[in-house]
C-alpha cells in the first residue's frame, strides 16, 4: 500500500495557518480540495501570497504551476495585500444603469486611485464586483463585507471618510 | 417514517406556539438587511420582550419589494403576506408605534398596501415560504409542510413515479435553457453507474439576476427538500451545492439548514428512517460567471480551472468525476417539493402550452418597484412593467427590458404586449435567462448597454477556445469605436459578421450567446445605432 506522502510543517508559527490545515483536513487532503482552501487561506491572511501558494500546492500534493492557474483564474482570489478597508463597487448591469460609473469616478477624484487599487497609506481598497445580487438597492457598494444601497457619489465618499 | 408521522410533528411544532397569536415579522434577507433591518428587527425585539406572550418578533426571508426595505409585516399567525398589515421603509424609531400597532390600528404612515398589484398579481410557489417562516428555523419549515414531499416520495412512491410525477408537471429548467427537467432527470436515473451526483447551481452569475439569492436566504430547506427527492429518484446519495462566494448570507443560512436537517434525521444516513441515505455539500464559487455553464461548474468543484468542456458527452451520463450527473438550478429545485405534494398535473395546469408553471423574476433598473415577484408563465411584459413594477420613476418613458444578462436581449416597447414564456422571448432574439429583469428608460444609449454586455463576456471569457476569447475582444472593440462615434459603415457590417461567428463556432454557452445583446440592439435599435457612424 502506498504511503501517505508526509505534509509540509506549517510556513510559520502564525496561528492562522491551522484554519487552512483543518480545511485541507477536512477534505482528506484532496486535490478538489484547492478552491476551499484558497478561499481558507484568503479568509484568514486576505490575500495569497507565494508562500502560501507554495504551502497550499506541497500539502495538496498539486503542482504549483495549477494552484498558481487556479488562482488567478478565479477573480475573488487577490495576490496582493488589501488595505485595511476595502470599497468593492457592483457593477451588474442594474448598477451600472442606475450610474456605478460615476461611483468608480468618484473615488478616483478623492483617493486618486482605479479599480484594484490601494491607496498609499494603505487605508483603502477599492475594487468592482460583477454583481452582488442587490439589484433592486442599484447602485450598490459593498464596504468591508456590508452591503450599502440606494448610493450617490456623496454619500459613499461621506462613507468612506467616516471609515477610521 | 409515514407522512401521518410527519403531519403529527408539524402539528406538535405548531402547537408549541398555540399561545402566540400575532406575529412581527421582519424581512432578514440581504436586501433589507442592507437597508437596516437589523436594529429594526432588534428594536422590536426589545419591546415585544421573550416571546412568551401572545405576540411574536421574528425575522423572515424576502418578502419581495427590495426598494421599500426594511420591510416589516405585521399579521395573525399562519397568515400569508397578502393579509398581513405590511410597513415599508421602517427605522428603529418606528418600533414602538409598530408594537402598538399590533393590537390597534395600523401605523398609517408607514403603510405599504398589499393590495396594490405588485403583491395581489403575484402567484407564488417557489416563493411560497418566503417572508413568512424563519430560514433558521426547521420547525417554521416542517410546521408549512416542510419535508412532507420527501417523505410521501420516499414511503409511498417508487423512484419511477417521482420521474413521473416530474415529468408530467412539464417544469422546465429554470436557469435559462428551459430543458424539460423530467427528461434530464429520466435520462440520470437510466444512465448505469454506481456513484451518481446531484447537483445544485446557485451560482447565480448574470448581473441583474438574485432570485436564488432570495430563495436560498429565506427557504433553504426547500433546496435541500428538492435535491434529496432528485437523488432518490435517480439514485444518488450525494450532492452538491455550488454557491456563489459573493452570497454569504445565503451560504450561512444553507449550512444551517444543512446542519438541522442532519440534526433531525432528514438529511444524511437513513432520511426520515428509511433506506434512503444522503449528504450534501456545499462548494463555494470564486467570482467566475463561466462556472454557471454546467460543465465548468463541474470542473470548478472538481478543484480546477471553470472552464468548459464540449459536450457529449451531457453530465447526464458522464459528469462531476466522470459518473452521472443531475445538475440543476435553485428555483428548479424549490418547485420540486410542490410538485410532488399537490402533483405533476396540478403543476401543468399553471403556465402556458409549453412552459408550465410560475416563473420569478428580478425586477430592477429604472423602474419603481423593484425586487421580486413571481407570476405564472404567460404574463405579459406589460403587466410586469407597468402593474406589478409600477412604470418608470420620475416621468420618463419606458425604452427596453433586459432578459437573459449577457445572454440575452433588449425587448422595445413594441413587444411590450408578449405573453413571457421560454418560447416567446426566444422569438424576440432574447432568452428567459435566469429571470433578471433591467428596465431602462428613454436615457439609456443602447450602444453604450451592448458594449457594456460585450465587455463582461470579454473579461469573463475562460480563454479556451479561440472565436470566444479573440471575438469578444475584436467585436467589444468595435462596439467602443461605435460608441464614440467614430465608427464607419465597414466596422458595423463586421461586428454583424463577427456575431454570426462567434455564435456558430464558440465551445460553450458563454461565447455562442456573447452576440446576443449586440444582435438584439441591431434588430431593434439600428436606427440608433446607425446614428452613431461617422458622416450620418
């Protein structure tokens, strides 16, 4: 019988890193197991980085060339840090009617900064969605996982202000 | 179990709260939520107290019209919607006048009259739970008639007579191919094998579209109740949720439903203690509108890239790792249950000649009412612009409905008078979709709208076969020299050419339906369109 391949020590001692181990537990350790635990990895660090990929490819037995295919195809995975406050604009066909290009414009005239972007302080991420199915409160924004409807350029910059 | 066993325990769960006679419901779903329903519902909760008294605070699933949240129904327990005193727009600080309210006259200032047509056009089925049981609670559920079509399938029916009942019923899938779902199912449970799948897209990609979103929010047993009775007669035992990241809430309210049906025995080894065993997972998405094509969808579960593969062969004989497979989408699973209590016949005798049934819409864009509704198969476009969604805010008049996302087509006034079924809405060069529904008024530039729709097939594109990934760019290109007005003769007659193409020649649903809305715009906006070329 084959051995069961021994898995890679966790790449540090962060705490985080045994939420991506029970994911990948809890699926046997599986190769069908990569998008679970990227979203696992994505939900404890924000984003991937190289080191978690090539932990994430090692553990899963899966070359890292695929987990790096995987990664990128999918566009909710980010490769790079977030800020500390993220702005992802809807842009589904009901928001773009009701005017999400004007919110996306808004926020480059005040932070400087375009879709997929973080301000130099680090402070905020603006980013769009294809749609977050909150259609009938067009045009829609989601901030820091909350949902806020009904929108104008103004009071999602008084928003965003207000953030710390 | 026998279904007289099942009926005893509803009336024991209903039983349990005979003293509670008035009921507060606040609509919980993500829209309200959004809107502020929580320090409504907790406001509320505050004064009505523990809940021991004869009124009862409780929060509920979507109650349908989004752009009036939070929405607050105050009715007698074990009334629907229609007879409910209904509140729209409420703040915390209306909390106290509702209470009031409970037992005195209604707060008039914060009426929403359920008798306009927005809610009395309505005929729900697959929304029948929502807005009225907890999506938490399994004992709102089974107190309904939760279970009761799993369990008189599983005691009294053969799997054959469940395909039956199925097939009679006429349903058709409800994600936008509109497949007669008995026939895909009989075609599963023919297919030999050991191992079977059945599985669930909730991976509501079109923009516009969030019916399952509110469907998996506010009744997710139904889902699970629809899938086991999908495994039994074709013989699975194991399926699979494929959900959108994007929907959290809905992924929650699925994992505690998941978590109680266990808890009661309806769900995993031996449901409702018979021979019957299933399990069901749930598989989150990563923000791909490809993985709703099912094969994709298949390839994203299995832990790889979403992208499509040709078929045949159908997931019906080889699907998720290569065994038969039964994929379906939310609202055709939430019509199951029904099905099988009242029958496939009762089913039939809703709809039109040949879609059967009710369908749910997403109503939104320049309209006044929007949110959900959900009518029977034949109803015009004019009673669902103009009656239910209340006609175009602010005075200006009606121009286009978009059906069908990015797959689908711009209807004209013109064609207002159309009964919508999957056949109708084809004859206009448009398609069911999923059931989102964008109303745009005289403002809206429909060159602007078809390169907008080719820009989002063009990045959601997967990349595998040529005409999808190169066309989408050429004719978005196009589209975008047309829009600034530098566009020729020649560039129009191409993008015409290209849409035949692209059409004829991509791999998948994404890319042979990508010209669509440019077609569409072409059909019935040249005029427009041609405005817009250099020297006219």
């Amino acid at each position: 019988m084959q051995q069961p391949q021994p898995k890679p020590p966790s790449p540090s001692e962060d705490k985080r890193w045994k939420l991506v181990n029970a994911t990948m537990r809890r699926h046997g350790y599986a190769a069908h197991a990569l998008i679970e635990t990227l979203h696992s990895v994505q939900e404890a660090f924000g984003f991937l980085d190289e080191i978690a990929l090539r932990f994430v490819a090692e553990s899963l037995d899966v070359p890292l060339s695929k987990v790096y295919g995987v990664a990128t195809f999918y566009h909710i995975f980010m490769l790079k840090p977030k800020g500390r406050h993220t702005c992802v604009v809807c842009t589904g066909t009901a928001c773009y009617i009701k005017g999400a290009d004007a919110l996306l414009a808004g926020i480059h005239t005040r932070y400087d900064i375009n879709t997929g972007d973080t301000t130099a302080d680090a402070r905020l991420s603006v980013l769009t969605a294809r749609c977050v199915g909150a259609c009938g409160l067009a045009p829609a924004v989601v901030v820091d996982g909350d949902v806020f409807g009904k929108l104008t350029t103004d009071s999602l910059i008084t928003k965003l202000e207000a953030l710390d | 179990m026998h279904p007289e066993d099942l009926a005893e325990k509803a009336a024991q769960f209903r039983a349990e709260e005979a003293a509670i006679k008035r009921e507060v419901r606040v609509c919980m779903a993500a829209s309200c939520q959004s809107s502020g329903a929580q320090p409504v519902l907790t406001a509320l909760t505050e004064i009505c107290g523990d809940g021991k008294g004869m009124c009862h605070v409780k929060g509920v699933g979507c109650m349908g019209l989004c752009s009036a949240g939070p929405l607050v129904a105050v009715a007698d327990k074990d009334c629907d919607l229609a007879d409910s005193v209904l509140y729209r727009d409420v703040t915390p600080a209306d909390a106290p006048d509702i209470m009031q309210s409970v037992c005195g006259a209604p707060v008039e200032r914060l009426r929403c009259s359920t008798e306009q047509p927005f809610f009395a056009r309505q005929q729900r089925i697959v929304l029948e739970n929502c807005g009225l049981i907890d999506p938490d609670s399994f004992k709102d559920y089974v107190a309904v008639g939760g279970y009761s079509a799993l369990v008189k399938a599983l005691s009294e029916m053969t799997s054959t007579e469940v395909l039956r009942e199925v097939t009679t019923s006429g349903l058709r899938g409800r994600g936008g191919g509109g497949y007669p779902t008995g026939l895909k199912w009989s075609t599963v449970a023919k297919t030999p094998g050991a191992q079977k799948y059945v599985i669930c897209n909730a991976d509501e990609g079109d923009p516009g579209a969030f019916m399952d979103r509110a469907v998996l929010e506010s009744d997710p047993h139904r889902i699970l109740e629809g899938m086991m009775i999908a495994g039994y007669a074709i013989g699975a035992n194991k399926g699979y949720v494929y959900v959108r990241a994007e929907y959290p809430l809905a992924v929650e309210r699925l994992q505690t439903a998941i978590r109680k049906a266990k808890g009661a025995g309806f769900l995993g080894h031996r449901v409702a203690d018979t021979q019957f065993s299933f399990e069901v997972e749930i598989r989150l998405g990563a923000g791909a509108f490809v993985c709703g094509e099912e094969t994709a969808l298949m390839a994203s579960i299995e832990g790889l890239r979403g992208q499509p593969r040709p078929r045949p062969p159908y997931p019906a004989e080889a699907g998720l790792w290569g065994c038969p497979t039964l994929i379906n989408n939310v609202e055709t699973f939430a019509n199951i249950a029904p099905i099988i209590r009242n029958g496939g016949a009762w089913f039939a005798g809703i709809g039109t000649e040949k879609s059967k049934g009710t369908k749910v819409f997403a109503l939104a864009g320049k309209i006044n009412n929007t949110g959900l509704i959900e009518v029977p198969m034949g109803t015009s476009l004019r009673d669902i612009i103009e009656q239910i969604g209340g006609g175009i805010p602010d005075g200006r008049a009606f121009k286009a409905v978009q059906t069908g996302g990015p797959s689908g087509g711009c209807i004209p006034a013109a064609h207002l008078d159309i009964g919508v079924d999957y056949d109708s809405l084809k004859t206009l060069g448009t398609m069911m979709g999923s059931g989102g529904m964008i109303v745009m008024d005289d403002s809206a530039c429909m060159v602007d709208v078809a390169r907008y729709f080719m820009e989002f097939c063009m990045t959601e594109s997967c990349g595998k076969c040529i005409p999808c990934r190169a066309g989408t760019q050429q004719m978005h290109g196009l589209l975008d020299t047309i829009a600034k007005g530098e566009g020729t003769r020649a560039d129009l007659a191409l993008l015409a050419h290209l849409c035949e193409v692209v059409q004829a020649t991509s791999l998948c649903g994404l890319g042979q339906s990508a010209p669509n809305p440019v077609l569409s715009t072409l059909r019935y906006f040249r005029e427009e369109v041609e405005a817009k070329l250099v020297g006219e």
